[in-house]
C-alpha cells in the first residue's frame, strides 16, 4: 500500500463518527458501508495529504487513486476522487484509462457525477474529438452508470457545448425508463438552458412525443 494510501485511510479512521455512519449508509441504499465522516472533514483530510505527499509520478498517482477507490469504506471512494482533482498535473488525456476504470467500476450516483462532471467532464471539454468518440462508446455501454456519465459529461461546458453531439446523446435515451437516466436527460437539458434556451426549447419541442414527463419537467424548470 503506498503511504499516502495508508496516511488517507488511518486519517479517516481517525475522524470516524459511528453515530453518522448509520444515516449516511441508508441515506446511499446501503451501496457501501460507510465510516461517518461528513464532507468538509473528509476534504481537509485529502487537503492535508495533497500537501504532505508530492506524487511526482502518474503511475504513484494512479496507484493511491486505485488503492482508495478499491476501499472498504465509501469515504475512501470520495477520497478517491477528491485526490484525483487535487493533482493537476496529472490532468492530461494520459488520465483518461484510469477514469474510464473508475468509471466502469462505479456502483451509485454519488461517485457518478463528480466523475462525469467534475473529472471527465473537465479533461474533455477542449478535446472534441475525443468527447464525442467516448462519449458515444459510454452511451452503447450497458452499465447504467456509464450512460448516465455520456449524458453528464458537458453540465457546465456552457459555451463549449457540442449541441449536436448533446442532441445525439440525449434523443438516444428517450426511450429508456429507468429514472436515473431520465433524471439525467432532464438534468444536462436544465442546464443547457442556461446557456441556450431556444435550442432547450426546441429540443423538447421536437421530441415531444418520445420525452418522458420528468426529464421535460427538468428541463424547462427555469424557462
């Protein structure tokens, strides 16, 4: 186990709140047992550790982000992700393999959408065409996960959106019924808005007959 590893994990131990556990374990469907430290704990633990610890090598980078990940406890998880943001310099497409299996190995919302958003979506948003080749490949995947991470890949690209490849995206999963998609749809479309809202307009318009109630109700929230 790399150090840095062993420093996040004892740190969280450390911090460890039995009487929260319980509540966020069943607030997360039971996904993962949990060691009760709240958010603004955990990322001072991650901030102390990016500071203590100068990973001057991806595959040492890419070590302790598995190693995390891969913990008992959903904290590490977060942590995970916290550290990964953390380290700039490793934000290249070089990061991108590592991503992707965090990516395939992503088991609830909770790690989905700072991955998709705040991790992928950051490393894509000036690599067009790798955006839309991955995205397209997330899209046929048939984890549940990875769609919903095609669909969230531009929330906040704003003008660097490529409203064709949202168009594509989003028209290809009209059909499904599952909610976490639907939620989805309706969710890069709310945003989206923001940003353009004719075109939002306009989308929901022309796929009246396909678009499910929640995603047009997402989607024209502030319209």
């Amino acid at each position: 186990m790399h150090p840095l590893t062993r420093f996040i994990r004892a740190e969280l131990e450390g911090a460890a709140r039995p009487q929260d556990a319980a509540a966020m374990y069943a607030y997360m469907k039971g996904v993962q047992p949990f060691r009760g430290v709240k958010t603004p704990a955990r990322r001072e633990i991650v901030r102390r550790a990016h500071a203590r610890f100068d990973l001057e090598a991806r595959c040492a980078y890419d070590t302790v982000v598995r190693e995390l990940w891969s913990g008992t406890y959903r904290e590490e998880r977060y942590a995970a992700l916290d550290l990964a943001a953390h380290y700039r310099r490793f934000h290249t497409l070089a990061a991108l393999p590592l991503l992707e299996e965090l990516l395939a190995g992503t088991d609830w919302w909770d790690v989905l959408d700072p991955l998709a958003t705040g991790l992928l979506g950051k490393l894509l948003r000036a690599q067009g065409d790798t955006l839309r080749a991955r995205a397209r490949v997330w899209n046929a995947a048939p984890h549940l996960w990875t769609r919903r991470a095609a669909i969230l890949v531009q929330l906040g690209h704003k003008r660097d959106t490529d409203p064709a490849l949202l168009e594509e995206i989003l028209a290809s999963r009209l059909h499904e019924q599952e909610f976490f998609i639907r939620k989805a749809v309706g969710w890069a479309l709310r945003e989206y808005a923001k940003t353009d809202p004719g075109w939002v307009q306009d989308f929901v318009a022309r796929h009246a007959e396909q678009i499910c109630a929640l995603s047009r109700r997402e989607a024209l929230r502030h319209l």
